[in-house]
C-alpha cells in the first residue's frame, strides 16, 4: 500500500493541512510485471490503473484531495 499527499494552504484556517492526493494498493505480482529496464516506455497513469487506486482527478490534471487506503 502507498499513499501521496501534498501540504497545502487551507483557507478556512490559514495553515498548512496534508492532502492526500493518491492511495493504492499494490500487489507484489502485479508491481513486478512492470518493466523498470524500459521504464521510459511505462505511461505512469496507465501503470497506475493496474492497481486498486483512489485518486481524483479533474479533465485538465488537477488533483482533488482523497481519503487514502488505511487499513495496514
């Protein structure tokens, strides 16, 4: 399992708040078919997509905070 976030300004409060932006579970066989010798030819999005994935994301790229996967 991995998680992203990113810290970001929150404007009800001004502080800083971590927003997770990316969770996934990643299953070791599923990882291990990925060709990290032709890494250049790997489309990060469609690597992503193999694996149980919560993101969101608008049409032009913008992520949008997540409740990320929790359950070690």
């Amino acid at each position: 399992m991995a998680s992203g976030f990113s810290q970001r300004l929150d404007k009800s409060t001004g502080s800083i708040s971590d927003d997770y932006l990316l969770s996934l579970k990643v299953p070791r066989d599923v990882f291990e078919k990925i060709d990290f010798d032709n890494i250049n030819r790997v489309d990060p999005i469609e690597a992503l997509s193999r694996f149980d994935l919560r993101r969101k994301m608008t049409s032009t790229g913008i992520f949008k905070p997540i409740e990320p996967f929790n359950d070690l």
